[in-house]
C-alpha cells in the first residue's frame, strides 16, 4: 500500500531516535539504513507534505496554527514547532513533531531553512570538514559549538543563521527530549522530580533545580549532560532562548531592564542586580538562579565575560578556544585564574585588563548573592554548610555563617573562605547585598569613595566611620558590624591595614595571624618606642597611621575586643542584656556598673579604662558625646590630653551639658585610682611611694584602690609636704572635689548615708557646686559614722592650706582677698591667715558673707582641733596659726620656752659647781 510507506519510514525514525536514547544493544539500526532514513528526512525538509506521517498526524493543526504559512522551505515545519505546546496543539502531531526535531538533532541538514541559511558559514569556519564522522559533523550540537565559536571569537557569521541557531537553540532549551544525553542520563532524575513537566523547558529547570540541591541529589552523569546542553543552546548570549526564564521574568525585564535592548546579553546581568529587590518576582528569581548556577560554572558561558577576557585568559590563563577545553585549565577553574590577577597590585606583576577585571568585579557581585554561585565554595564548604549552617537558609546568610565559623572549618573550605573574605576587605562592592542595603549611606556620606573605580577597602572604611548616622538602617548596620567581627579573625580581611602593615607584621609580630592579637602586638611596639624615646620608631609611619584607625575603630563595640567580650559575656547577660552592642554602648554599661562585674570581667574593664586615659582617643564614647567641644576647646590638642584640655574647660558657659556630664564621669573614674590619671601619676611618682607606700602594698593589681591614694596625698597637701608639681595636680583635685562630692570616692563611700539623710536636697541639685561639702561641713556635729566624720574633718583641714579648695568660702571672700591679699600668692595656707589677721584687725572691715562664713569656718576648726587632735608637729603648727587663740597661745608657748632656758641655766650653774668641789679634791 503507498499511504502506507509513510508510516513505515515513520517506525524507522522512531527505531532510529530510540537506539540514541536507550542505549541499547537489542536496538541496532544498521548504518547503512540510518543514512538513509536521514536522507529521506532531509529530503523532506523542503515542504512537510513529503512527510507523510507528519503531513497526516498535523493537518488539522496546519489549518488551525499555520493556515497562512505558505508551504516550501521547510516554512510549515517551523510554524509548527513554535506551536508545538499549545494547549489546542494534538497529541499526535506533537509526537510527529517531536521525532522530526529529534532527526534535526541528530542531523542538522533535516532542517532544510538551518543548512541553507548556514551553508556558507559552516563552509567559511570548517564546521564540516571532512576527515570528522559523520555522524559527528552532522549533529545539531556540533554545528552550534562550532558556529557559536566563531561568533564568540567575534568573527561575521550572517544574521540568517544566527537567526536559525537562536530558533534551534530555543528548540532544545524548550524540550529535553530532544537531547539523547538528558534522556539516558538523567531518565531517573526526570522520573523522581519531575515527572509531568516536559513543555516549555520546565523539565530541565525542574533538573537544574536538583542539581543545585533544592529537590535531592543528582548523578554526576546527568549533572555533564546539562552542563553540556548549557553549553550548545548558550542562553548567557541571549536570555530568550532559555523560555522558562523568558517567561518568568518578562515583567522584571519590562520594568527593571527596559533600557536594555532585548536580546542583549546584558539582559541577565540586570536581572542579578535585581535579585532579592521588590522588582523581582519569585518564579523568575528561581529559573534566573537555576540558570546561574550552570553558567557560573563554565566562565565560556557568560557572553560579556568571555568577550571582554578572552585575551587576558589566554595571555595569564592558558585557555584555547571557545568549545575546546583543557585538563590543566578546566572551565570553572579560569574564573579563579582571572580573579587572581585581577586584584594584584602592579608590583605584584601581570595583571587584567581594565575592561577585564570591571567583568570579574561584577561576576564577583553575583556570586556573592548565593554561595551555590560559587562552583568552588560550594564544592569545598559542602559538609561545612551542612554542619553549621543548615538552618542559614535566608539570602546571603550561608557565607555570612561560614565566615562566622571560619576557626571550625575544614582546611580547603577555611581557604577559600579566607580568600573569599580577603578580597572582599579590598572590594567590599563584591557584597553585592550589602551595598544594595547601603546604598543610601553610600550616596550621602560615601559618593566619592564609591565611584572610584579601585576600592582599596575606603568604602568599608567609610561604612564604618558612618555607621550610627540617624540615616543608617538597621541592615548596613548589621552587615558593617558583621564584616567588622570576622575582620578580627585575620589580620589579612582587613585590606588598607594589610597593605600598610605587612612588612611590620613579619618583622615584628610573626605566627600571630588573628587581627586583634596584631593590633596589640603593634601596639605595645609603637608604646615602647615612644616611652623609651627611640630615635628610630621600628613600626613604619604609614603602618602606625592605619594602626592608629584600627585601635580607634575596635572601641566602637564589645565585641570587636574578643579577650574583654569574653571575659565579660555572663555579666553582659545578666547587666546588660538589652543594651545594644554598637556606639560602644555595652563598655560603657559595664563601666556604670563594675563593681558588681565578676573578677575576671572587672580585671579587663579597669584594663581598658587604662588605656583610655592614657589615650582618651580611645574612649570611643568620650569623643562621641564631646565631639563637637573637642572641636570648639581643643583642636591642637593631641590624642593624650584631650580630656585634660576638655576638664579645663568643662565649667564654660558655653560647653555642652551632655559633654560636661560625659566629662564628670571620666574625672570620678580617674578619682577612683591615681593609676587612671596620668598626668597625676607622672607629676606624683616619688610622692607616691613615699607617702602612701602602706596602700600600694595592699592593693591588687587590676583593681581600684577606691581613691585611697589620693585621700592620702591630699593629707600632705595639707601638711604641705608634697613636691611642686605634685601638689599642682592635687590642688586641681580637691578644688574639682570640692565642687563636686562625687569626685571624692572616699567621701562618697564613707558619708553616703549622711549625704541621703542630711544632704538629700543638695546632693539632688542638677548642678554640683559645693553644696554637699557645705552641708555636710555645717553638719558635723550631727555625723555619728567615725569615718565619715573623718572625711569631713579631712576637708576642713584642706581648706586651711588654701581658700581656693573652699569654693563657698573662696566665693564668700572673692572681694576682700582682691583688695587686702592680693599681694599675697595663694597656696600653703597664705591666704587664708591674710584673711584671719583681717578679721581680727579692727581697721579692716570685711564683706558681711566673708566675714560670718569665716567665723563658722573658725567654729569648725575649733571643733575639729578637739575632735581630731593635731597627727604631728606641722599639723600642730596649722592648727595653732588658724587658732582664733593664736596670740595667747604663742604668748604661752613663749612664756615657756623662757622658763625652760631660765631652768636650764640655773640647773647648768648648780652642775658645774659641783664638777668643780670634786676635782679640787
């Protein structure tokens, strides 16, 4: 029968299609039978209707899709395929249809439009030279590598064939049946995940989706076979073949990436920098990732990538063509050879070139979006991901947690972590969600250092400096703080404090890898060579500058200080558990609180108030509050006396309260301990050991001496027995303490019940200037507490060595020391016995105030005469010149002396006498 010879070549079609897809031996079609079933089929690729299997399966639906395709040149056929997945399309024409294509695949001149708008080109660039098979020239595959080549390599293939490989193309993204690979490879993958999803190239995105570990596992096997189809359809060069994603993504492109013509291949760049935004849509973001994961991993099949770097691969990498590859160089393996040259510096040698490396930057952005875009990261962090970060599963958090655990990763996976990080402190642009996060930061405070084209780690840098901005929001922040934290794990993830500080590093600090050990180890040597006065420092100038901007950035929070975070972690738990940790909030919390601290925690904070006085720079919350006064009172003070120079100023009409308040709480944590006041220790260092040397010997290293100290060497203020330059400091002390009771630890701890009960109304006034002392000075006979009123008679025997530490008094008698002492230098009690003997002077007539408070002043020191008797022979002179008795007593005293010596030569007569009668005998 001649209708039914059709059907007969149709069977051998079908032998011919199933014994590629089975593979197997029992299904043998000769080669000689092939070659002329695909003869057959080539010669009815002009017009369908010599397919007469087809022509019969699909002439309802010619009429119904293609009815005003005119037939000839294979025009028919390829209406038909574009139509293949309508849902009105019939099963059995679709089936012819699909065996049709599978012969295309097979042997590309079965579609008669592709040999003849490729003829020339295939001609031109030897895609069917004859020393290959047959069987191997012929295939579809092979002429689309081959063409795709010599387009990759910018070489004129004409648009009527570029036009056929895109439709070709599409054809095989868009059915998977059409690739024997896929079939025998991945047939129990489709058949587990994703059975009933063969249209519009949704099987190989469900496929793409397993091999990228969303559904389950995948065979290696099939994992090539998608690589390799990635690779002949080559959706990077034009989104459009790859329909899934075309579809998906078709309102993201209309709205984020209009400007783009379509087709462009740039087109798949702008969906990734709008990946995780409001313009992206779920569906697409999932077949956009999918197809990335493929394309990162062949550096071939991004489009741009490979025509701005193909040069710079073959020069620095060894790569050979465009379909040809190489067991030295593999095709993931090139990305990794690019991004290592691309941040070498010129002295480190060949490096990419510009149009280069702004690709690798930007592939870099990607595949910071999702770790799977990284072939080698994800390949060598596989169990490290499932130990630690399982349960990370929201966008970018995975190397967020790998970084997080850097110390417990396994070898390879801890390298390329570090690499990863490494190169993410020189260009943190490559935080793709991070910069997308920062961006409005970025454009008010960090313009210029982002339009740079070479970061060097300044907009990190800048990130940092701007972080408690009120513009910043809370997820900069926390990705900022975040690149902060595991910057301490390694010196090198800082980049500007690698660069300046290496050579410094191996000479003075080696073995030490971890930033904050670095920091401390440079340090101590900058300190050494400062306090021994080297001629030579041996860390170098521009090291010292970035140190300085590491020290200053690691007070800003807690944890940036491993030792003191975990020295003090339980008492953070139990003090200040809804503190937050920036601005250096959580110190200054364990500062307000640290006699309460546990041992450990209380050792490591008087460890750090140290180094802040020593260097108030580093008092993060210090320069924070006063920022603007340091700017207004001392903007040539250095870092070392800034707070000195913010005291002296701290009573102007025109200082910030906050800065005052902030100023006061430094200068009672320096009374606490003369060790957290320099500038005392240094002008008292031989006071020190030799008036109070019974203190030193009972305190603890670490530990505050509560201001003992201090009491003490106001004592021999008092008796005026200290050097000039110590007795300076001191008077500061006791005027400021004076002022302010709280400045005196010692008061403050003896006299605290008294201060609530006699003096609650002064010690509640917003402003100190006295008040509390006076109180409790007029109340002392009303102290019970010995200590107490030790303390008060302490004050009072300040006062006698200098007015200006009685600051009522001082204020009280301001007028009369101008006009009767003002010849007179204040200091060791002067003044005040000018005042005295104006008192008593009839002639002198002295200010009301002045003149009733220095009769209290007398009273009390009366009291305190009977009270505390005079402790030695100074203390006894004080009393009695301060005495209103004074010339009666100095009358007596005299008085006695002269009896004493009358007596003595009376007595000294008698005795030589008698010497004499005994030696005349």
């Amino acid at each position: 029968d001649a209708h039914s010879q059709g059907e007969v070549v149709a069977c051998l079609e079908k032998g011919l299609v199933k014994e590629a897809e089975e593979a197997d031996p029992r299904i043998q079609v000769s080669d000689q039978c092939k070659k002329a079933i695909l003869r057959v089929a080539e010669l009815s690729s002009d017009d369908f209707h010599l397919d007469r299997h087809l022509y019969f399966a699909c002439r309802d639906d010619r009429e119904r899709f293609c009815e005003n395709t005119q037939a000839g040149e294979g025009r028919v056929y390829k209406c038909l395929f574009n139509h293949k997945f309508e849902e009105s399309m019939s099963e059995k024409c679709r089936d012819a249809l699909t065996t049709r294509q599978k012969l295309i695949a097979q042997d590309y001149k079965v579609s008669y439009s592709l040999a003849k708008s490729c003829k020339s080109d295939l001609k031109k660039y030897r895609c069917n030279v004859e020393n290959l098979p047959r069987s191997r020239e012929a295939r579809l595959s092979y002429l689309l590598m081959c063409l795709e080549s010599a387009v990759h390599r910018g070489r004129q293939v004409s648009s009527e064939c570029q036009g056929e490989m895109l439709d070709y193309r599409r054809m095989l993204m868009e059915d998977f049946s059409l690739s024997p690979e896929i079939i025998l490879s991945c047939r129990g993958e489709i058949e587990h995940h994703c059975s009933g999803l063969h249209r519009k190239g949704r099987t190989l995105h469900c496929l793409m989706k397993v091999v990228r570990g969303e559904k389950g596992n995948v065979g290696l096997s099939c994992q090539q076979a998608l690589q390799t189809l990635i690779q002949e359809t080559d959706p990077g060069a034009d989104y459009r073949i790859d329909r899934a994603l075309n579809e998906a993504c078709e309102s993201v492109i209309q709205t984020a990436c209009k400007h783009i013509r379509s087709g462009d291949p740039m087109i798949l760049s702008c969906l990734m920098e709008h990946l995780y935004t409001e313009k992206m849509v779920e569906d697409c973001e999932h077949r956009l990732l999918e197809l990335q994961y493929f394309i990162s991993r062949d550096w071939k099949l991004d489009t741009v990538l490979y025509r701005k770097c193909q040069g710079d691969a073959s020069r620095l990498c060894h790569t050979h063509g465009w379909n040809e590859t190489s067991e030295l160089m593999p095709p993931g393996a090139v990305f990794s050879c690019l991004y290592r040259h691309a941040y070498r510096t010129e002295e480190q040698g060949r490096r990419l070139s510009r149009e280069c490396r702004a690709e690798v930057q930007r592939i870099l952005h990607q595949r910071a979006m999702d770790v799977k875009l990284d072939p080698a990261l994800q390949n060598k962090c596989m169990i490290d991901l499932g130990k630690w970060c399982s349960e990370k599963t929201e966008t970018g958090q995975e190397l967020e947690c790998l970084q997080d655990h850097l110390d417990d990763l396994v070898s390879d996976c801890r390298d390329i972590v570090g690499n990863l990080t490494e190169l993410e402190s020189e260009d943190i642009q490559i935080e793709a969600l991070l910069m997308r996060a920062c961006e409005p930061i970025i454009q008010t405070f960090c313009h210029e250092v982002a339009d740079n084209q070479i970061d060097s780690g300044d907009l990190m840098e800048c990130l940092i400096q701007n972080k408690h901005q009120k513009e910043m929001n809370e997820k900069c922040a926390i990705g900022v703080t975040h690149f902060q934290l595991v910057q301490m794990k390694d010196f090198r993830f800082s980049y500007k404090f690698k660069m300046a500080c290496k050579e410094d590093v191996l000479k003075l600090c080696p073995n030490i890898k971890k930033k904050v050990d670095v920091v401390i180890c440079l340090s101590t040597t900058v300190r050494n060579d400062t306090l021994q006065d080297a001629k030579e420092h041996r860390v170098s100038l521009k090291c010292r500058k970035q140190l300085r901007v590491e020290e200053l950035e690691m007070t800003e929070d807690i944890r940036l200080e491993p030792e003191l975070y975990e020295a003090c972690k339980s008492d953070i738990k139990n003090y200040c558990q809804n503190v937050p940790y920036g601005n250096a909030q959580i110190i200054e919390c364990l500062k307000e609180i640290k006699k309460q601290l546990s041992t450990q925690c209380h050792q490591k904070v008087f460890k750090l108030q140290e180094t802040e006085m020593m260097d108030p720079e580093l008092d993060y919350t210090l320069m924070r509050v006063c920022k603007q006064m340091i700017k207004r009172f001392c903007p040539e003070a250095g870092s070392k006396n800034m707070l000195q120079c913010l005291k002296q100023n701290k009573n102007s009409e025109v200082m910030d309260p906050k800065c005052k308040q902030m100023i006061t709480k430094r200068q009672i944590t320096q009374n606490t301990d003369y060790r957290l006041n320099p500038v005392l220790r240094k002008a008292c260092k031989a006071d020190i050991p030799k008036f109070c040397q019974n203190i030193l010997n009972r305190a603890k290293d670490d530990t505050e001496l509560e201001g003992q100290v201090i009491s003490c060497l106001k004592l021999k203020y008092a008796d005026q027995r200290l050097s000039p330059d110590c007795e300076d400091q001191i008077r500061v002390i006791i005027q400021e303490s004076a002022l302010d009771y709280r400045l005196d630890p010692q008061l403050q701890m003896h006299c605290s019940e008294e201060i609530s009960s006699l003096c609650a109304e002064e010690a509640a006034a917003q402003e100190q200037t006295g008040q509390v002392e006076e109180c409790l000075k007029v109340n002392l006979l009303k102290i019970k507490t010995e200590m107490c009123k030790k303390e008060v008679l302490n004050m009072l025997k300040e006062s006698k060595a200098d007015i200006f530490v009685d600051p009522v008094l001082h204020t009280a008698c301001a007028l009369d020391i101008k006009h009767h002492c003002a010849a007179i230098p204040p200091g060791r009690g002067r003044q005040m016995s000018c005042l005295m003997e104006a008192l008593e002077d009839k002639r002198v007539r002295l200010q009301p105030e002045c003149k009733k408070r220095l009769n209290d002043r007398i009273e009390m020191w009366s009291y305190a005469a009977k009270v505390a008797p005079a402790e030695g022979f100074s203390d006894l002179a004080m009393q009695v010149m301060t005495s209103p008795s004074k010339n009666y007593i100095l009358s007596v005293i005299t008085v006695g002396i002269c009896v004493l010596f009358l007596i003595g030569l009376m007595c000294g007569r008698i005795t030589k006498r008698v010497t004499r009668e005994l030696k005349d005998r």
